[in-house]
C-alpha cells in the first residue's frame, strides 16, 4: 500500500482537538488493514515529522482510528494549521 491509500482522512472532534494540545497527538481515519508500522511509515512519508508511538482502535462506525504522538513538543499543533484542522 502507498502512503496515500494507508491515511485517508483527519479525524476532527472535540476530544481530539483537546489531544492536539495536551498530549501533541494528531488523529486520523486510517485503512482498516493497515497496522501500526505501515501508519508510522505512511505519516513520516507524507508529513515529514518524526512519529513517537501509534495506537489505532476501530470507532463504533467501522472507522479505524489511529492516535499519532509526535515527537517534537507543539508540532501537531503547527501540523494541524498547516493541513486545515485549526
């Protein structure tokens, strides 16, 4: 799979708006078959920015979700104004 089919999408609610800021994680809908490795190598590739941990988990609507931790402090802040979720 390429970079582009393994993220497809921000995940925006309130909760991760409030990740963004406390915990400098960035969320978003992923391809369901995608695991944990395949998601740090696609956001590297994509963003640019050096990824800390990844976990993932499949919401309610059959999205798999997957909460990256960057590791620079404030950078998913600037990465979520540079892509539009601000």
């Amino acid at each position: 799979m390429d970079s582009y089919s393994i993220i497809i999408k921000p995940h925006v609610t309130e909760k991760t708006m409030n990740l963004i800021d406390l915990n400098n994680e960035i969320t978003f809908v992923v391809n369901r078959k995608a695991n944990k490795t395949q998601i740090k190598r696609a956001f590297e590739d994509l963003y640019g920015e050096k990824v800390a941990k990844v976990n993932t988990h499949i919401s309610p609507r059959g999205e798999k979700v997957a909460y990256i931790k960057l590791v620079e402090e404030e950078m998913a802040e600037e990465l979520a104004v540079r892509i539009g979720v601000f």
